[in-house]
C-alpha cells in the first residue's frame, strides 16, 4: 500500500521566492503549514458560507469548520500512503482561503463582474495573490513566501494548466501535474464536503435516511447493517454512525485507488508522477458513490427554493456593492485606494470585496447600499 518512494522528496524543493534560513526544529512544510493557519485569509473562513448560512443555525458548517475536516481527512490519507503528511496538510488548509464571501454563488457574482473587463475571478488564483501579496505579517517580504511546492498545489490541486492559458501561473510548470500530496487534496475535500452536506441537510429535517437510500448505492446496505448492529439505537445515531461509514468508505477507497493507479503507472518517482495523468482516485465503486451522493445533494440541499434565494441574495449584494466602489472609488479604505497606482479600479474593487466576510459585506452593503 504504500507510495513512499512517490513522497516529495525535500531535497527536491525549489524554495521560496525570498529565501530564509531553515529553522531549527520545523521542516518548510510545516513552517508553510502554520504561517497559513495564522493568516487573516484563514480566520475569515470563520465567518464565510459552506452551504448553510450562519443565519440559519450555529451548527452547520461554515468554510473554516469544512477545512479542518478536509485537512483531517487529507492528512490520514497521505499517512497511510507513506506520503507527506506536512505538505498534504498546509494544501488543505490553504484550499479554500481564496473563497469569497458567500461560496460559489460569490465567485460566480465575481467573476460576472470581472468578465465585463476581460477579466475572470478563480479562487484558486485568488488564493495565490492572498499569499503572495495581501498577507503582511513580516518585515522580510511580502506575503507569507511559502514554498514553491505549496503555492503550486495551491493552483493546481484541482485542475493543472497548459502553457500560456494563465500567464500569471507560467511559473509554476504548466502542462505537469502536481506532486501526489496535491493530487489528494480535492478528492479529500469531496469527501468531506458530500459527506458533511449531507449530516447538515439531514439535520436539517430537508431528506430522511430512506430518501438517501433510494438514490446512494450501497447506502441502503450501510443503514441495514446498523441497524442490526444497533438495534436499540435512535434514528439520529444511526444517521451519523452511516456518515461515519461513509467517510471511511470513500477515504479507504481514495488510498486503494490511488495506490492501484500508483501501481499500474509504473511511477518511481515524483517527476514520474508530474509527466502522468493524475493518480489520486477512489476505487471504482467507491467512486459512484461519491458521485451518487453528489447527485442526491444537488437535487435534494443545493437547489432547494430556500438556498437558492439565499444565494441569489448574495449575488444581487455583491454586484450592488462591486457598482458602487467602480463609481464611487472614494468609498474604499485607505490601503485599497494606494493600489490604484499600480493596478486597475475593477482589480482593486474585486480584491476589496473578495476579501470580506458574509457578515462584513452585509454590514458594508447596508451602510453604503441605501
């Protein structure tokens, strides 16, 4: 089972683009690991949209609770592959930090407005400047200097790139596939993020257990032998025991797979896995699945009436406010009007509101927005 000789070799790094002498006693992955964890860009994930808003209940996921859990599941994955645990788990944790406020239905709101200037939002690559640019916690430099590897796992971890489609990502060796450790990062994230959508929906009193069970393959099963196993237990405890199942199904079939794959490749070494199609990937049932469970939660959570006026809401608020800073550029703070000397108003205005939270930019709209 495991990839050890797959592992990113440290010797291998191609450093930072300020270079530092090492630390005593934390290798540069975990040194990347916790100069994200205390990353303004990270704490705002406390107050940005998983699915549920905050508004609706306190104990639904928000974008800071999800990474964790990505980061656990991540993290376990690479250890039982003998990969490295340290760089897989500064990739989870910088995975959604380019998010902004409200979920997708804000990238997508972003991206409407940026398009009318030829331009497009990605939270990836959004990720990438909040790290290399907005983040100024040292005197040395600017950003947080991680390491190549972390910065390219940033905005390749879930789709690579051919030369020259993102100029502003050449560097970072268009047309290769990232390291394993990178590769793990968004099936890691599906599976927590199907598996949590699911527990909250539930929770939610929005689909019942038998609902699931007539769309999931193999959840049936799963309920059928908890309740045996269990036969004392409440509806509630079975629910979350089968969400239990479920993680460890779709995480043991992401190492399986991804070991097979790893197998059939002939891969030696991490440049062998740069030049081959992506190996990170769940068994074949264990795959549909996943994708089973994507189904039920896209027409049974995401696309119900109430979400989507919510998301709709989001995306009316942000294209209300983006309006108004191109018009009334005075508006924005102080540090965002000093950019206009070097970058374009809808630039900096994409960059201001990308940056807030659900609650800021809801306080913001209703001071400015009258």
């Amino acid at each position: 089972m495991t990839l050890a000789r797959l592992r990113f070799p440290h010797h291998a790094m191609r450093g930072r683009r300020y270079p530092e002498p090492p630390h005593p006693y934390r290798n540069e992955f975990q040194r990347d690991r916790d100069r994200i964890i205390h990353a303004r860009a990270f704490r705002r994930l406390e107050d940005k949209t998983q699915v549920f808003s905050e508004r609706l209940s306190d104990h639904f996921r928000n974008r800071l609770t999800h990474t964790i859990e990505v980061a656990q599941i991540a993290r376990t994955v690479a250890a039982a592959l003998g990969l490295d645990e340290d760089f897989t788990e500064a990739l989870a944790l910088a995975h959604d930090i380019g998010h902004p406020p409200f979920g997708h239905s804000g990238e997508e709101a972003l991206d409407r407005q940026m398009r009318r200037y030829g331009e497009r939002f990605d939270h990836n690559v959004n990720a990438l400047r909040l790290v290399e640019s907005f983040e100024l916690r040292y005197a040395r430099f600017p950003g947080l200097n991680l390491t190549f590897e972390v910065r390219e796992g940033i905005v390749k971890h879930s789709r690579d790139f051919e030369p020259g489609e993102n100029p502003e990502l050449d560097e970072f060796l268009p047309g290769l596939r990232p390291p394993l450790e990178a590769q793990l990062i968004d099936l890691a994230d599906e599976i927590a993020y199907n598996t949590a959508d699911l527990d909250d929906g539930w929770s939610a009193g929005l689909f019942t257990m038998d609902q699931i069970a007539a769309s999931v393959p193999g959840y049936r099963a799963i309920v059928e032998e908890l309740r045996r196993a269990f036969p004392r237990a409440g509806e509630r405890e079975i629910f979350l025991e089968s969400v239990r199942r479920l993680i460890d199904l779709l995480a043991t079939a992401l190492i399986e797979g991804t070991a097979a794959n790893a197998l059939a490749s002939a891969a030696e070494t991490v440049d062998d896995v740069r030049r081959l199609p992506r190996l990170a990937a769940m068994t074949d049932g264990a795959a549909e699945i996943n994708r089973g469970l994507k189904r039920f939660l896209f027409e049974n959570l995401y696309s119900i009436p109430m979400l989507a006026e919510e998301r709709r809401l989001a995306a009316e608020k942000i294209g209300a406010l983006f309006e108004f800073f191109m018009s009334q550029p005075e508006h924005l703070p102080e540090n965002h009007r000093k950019r206009l000397e070097n970058f374009p108003l809808h630039r900096v205005v994409c960059d201001y509101i990308a940056g807030m939270t659900d609650g800021y930019l809801r306080r913001t709209a209703e001071r400015l927005l009258r």
